[in-house]
C-alpha cells in the first residue's frame, strides 16, 4: 500500500510479476490477482475505429451497476460492451490505445481499470479510495488526461471530518503505471470541472462552491509548485456552466450560468467582458459543453424549463453537491458561439431533452446524447441541424470519441 500524505490512501494491484521499487516514506506492494471484488468486465469486444463512440451508461435498463458501450455512430450497431459497479466514471488515452475505468466496488472504494482498446482486455486493475462520485446522472467527468497522456488525474474527496466536502487529486502515471506521491489539494472547491491539461505538470480547474478559477502547477511526482485560484466575477448564484482556453491567447473564457461569456487573462488575471451577455430566463447547465477541432468554436446547451420562481438559486441548488443537476436541466437548443467575437453563430433545436454533447473527431458531426429518451441525437454541424438518431437500450450520459 501506498500512503500518498495523512488523508489519503491509494492502494493499485498491479497484473504483472514486477515488484516496484520502496521509495522514501512510502510502500508498494504489487500483487498479480486483481481486486477480490473486481466488478469491471470486458463483455464483447470489437477495435474500435476512428469516430467509434464509448458511451457512458450509469443506470442501464436493466441489472445493476453501469456500463459503457462502444457504439458504431454510422451504423448504430453496439461494437463492444464493458460492465462496471456503481457510479461509473471513464477517461480516454489521446492516442486512443487505453480507456480507464471506475467504478465502486465497496463503501468508498472504487476499481480503477485499464484496458486495452484493440484487444478489448484488462491490463491493469486496482482500488482508489474515496474517489468522487456523482450520486446523480453525471453532467461531465471527474478524471482526466493531460493531453500527453502521461498523467491522469482523479478526484478524491478527502476523507476528514474536520473538513467535510474537501477535495484533492490523486494523479496516476500511465507510463510506470503507479500513483505519483504528490497530491494537489483543493479544499471546498467542490467536485471540479477540468478546463484543460496541456501537460502533465499543468493544469486549469472550475471550482463551483467556490465560485473561483484555479490554475495548478505540479512538479514530475505531482507535488505542488503553484495552487492559486481567482475569484469569478459574478455572485456564486449565477454559476459557471463551463471554461476553455481560448486558442492562441493566454485567455480562459468562463461561461457563467446565465450564458455572459467573461474572458481571465491566466498571467495578469484581469478580466473582460465579451459580446456573449446574459440570456434570461435561459440557463447554461453545468457540463464540459463541445468545440470544435479547432477551438474557434462552442456548443453550449440552453435551458428554459426550469422553475423560474426560483430563478435566483438555479446553481445553488446544484450545489449539494454542486455537480448533482436536477432532471429538468436538459436542454432543449445548442447555441453556437464564435470564441474570437463571441457572436452567435446560430441556433441547434435538439427536438428532444438533451444531457451532454461530444464532438467528432472532424468537426463535422456532434453528439448529443439524451438519457430521458435513451438516444443519441447525431448533429450535422455545418448544417445546424439533426441528421438522425440512435435509440441505446440505457440512459447515455457521457461520450469519448475514439481518435
């Protein structure tokens, strides 16, 4: 076992024969079976290809426990399937060649699973515990990639009563396969959302309780350099739906709950004010919402059924937890925004609830996935408008697309 700080134990079983080193004030222990109560499994299995869809399946219609699905969009055809435990939660490798898995196995102990996605097999399994979990339908992923893929990053919650609903990372190397030593800690933050991750040594968060931006900076055994945040500025009750880097700029633009678009310059963190205002009584639900290939574009999700008397508590009541959104904060339009003018672009009718949204890998083609109606809405981008749907037998929540 390893013991990453006083708060935080991480134990990851490792399927191989090699025995790692002792570090300083730390133990490993590798062992080759996987965890006793494992409950991640490969089902069937086919290589996915480029544009395949991995579909995020919390509440399948039947059995317990989740599932992801490896979906062929063009043909609508299930290509593989992976059972999970409860409160499932998935990342993909940028190259495409590993997807990891979690999901609760027992209390507050999840399975990490890494699997191959050519051959469809597990590499790799193990235990982190109190991992952050979405008790919910999740509104967008609590784990990530640095975009070189060399390290992924999971949300723990901190497990001290003496500070209830405070949160860390836990940062895996995919290269050694083994939890760095470091964790970054980030006190009420709340579940985060991951703004982006240009490299293993840097990364952006939102922090919704907080109603703040952080900009973390990490040495190679993940150990703080730099954890400082900056306080948004809106009041907490209006929200943040999302953030990007804005490409080519040192920018982040914040899109607040109310749809006004503000952009952080990351070095003097000063901000200013964009020609995307407020849209009343439309809202922007909490989610990772889509751009496109190059940035120059976003996709963000507008609401207008939820209960406006009160209005004025729409993102503090996400908030216990702030990553829980209640059922009726599907959306129902996609608005596209240009990211340098910040004008819109146009308007998408989805025609049915939806929860989330991915982009294809060209830009062409958005996915709009619908837990209420278990579908999946395929978007022609260009053409601002519904190509055709996928009935899925589950309630898709969340989608990756394979590079």
């Amino acid at each position: 076992m390893r013991n990453l700080g006083s708060s935080l134990s991480i134990v990851f079983l490792l399927l191989s024969c090699a025995t790692p080193s002792l570090r300083a004030q730390e133990s490993i222990r590798a062992t080759t079976p996987p965890p006793a109560n494992a409950n991640i499994d490969v089902e069937n299995w086919t290589k996915p290809e480029r544009g395949w869809l991995y579909v995020l399946d919390p509440t399948p219609v039947a059995g317990s426990g989740g599932r992801i699905l490896l979906i062929d969009p063009e043909s609508g055809k299930t290509a593989g399937s992976i059972k999970t435990g409860d409160f499932p939660d998935f990342a993909l490798a940028p190259d495409g060649s590993r997807l990891y898995v979690t999901s609760v196995t027992d209390g507050d102990a999840s399975e990490l699973a890494v699997i191959d996605t050519a051959q469809g097999t597990i590499l790799k399994s193990g235990v982190v515990n109190n991992r952050a979990v979405d008790k919910g339908m999740p509104a967008f992923s609590t784990m990530a990639l640095s975009r070189d893929g060399a390290v992924l990053r999971i949300l723990i919650e901190t497990p001290n009563p003496d500070q209830p609903e405070s949160f860390m990372f836990a940062s895996f190397d995919t290269r050694a396969e083994e939890f760095l030593p470091g964790v970054v800690h980030l006190g009420n933050c709340g579940p985060v959302r991951f703004i982006d991750m240009p490299a293993a040594d840097h990364f952006d968060v939102l922090c919704p309780r907080t109603n703040r931006v952080r900009l973390i900076r990490v040495d190679p055994d993940s150990r703080t350099l730099q954890n400082f945040d900056v306080v948004l500025p809106w009041e907490r009750r209006e929200g943040a739906a999302t953030a990007i880097r804005v490409p080519g700029s040192d920018k982040i633009a914040i899109v607040a709950g109310n749809g006004g678009v503000v952009e952080m310059n990351a070095v003097t963190e000063e901000f200013q004010m964009t020609a995307a205002h407020p849209d009343a009584p439309y809202r922007v639900p909490p989610a990772t919402w889509p751009t496109s290939p190059d940035g120059s574009r976003i996709f963000l999700g507008y609401n207008r059924e939820h209960d406006q008397k009160y209005d004025k508590r729409f993102y503090l009541d996400y908030g216990r937890p702030p990553n829980i959104r209640p059922s009726n904060s599907a959306v129902y339009e996609l608005r596209v925004l240009d990211t340098q003018t910040w004008r819109k672009l146009g308007t998408i009718k989805t025609k049915m609830p939806c929860w989330s949204a991915i982009m294809g890998n060209d830009g062409k083609l958005l996915y709009a996935l619908s837990p209420q109606k278990h579908s999946i809405a395929i978007i022609d981008t260009a053409r601002m408008q519904v190509l055709r749907t996928l009935k899925i037998q589950g309630t898709p929540a969340l989608a990756l697309v394979a590079p």
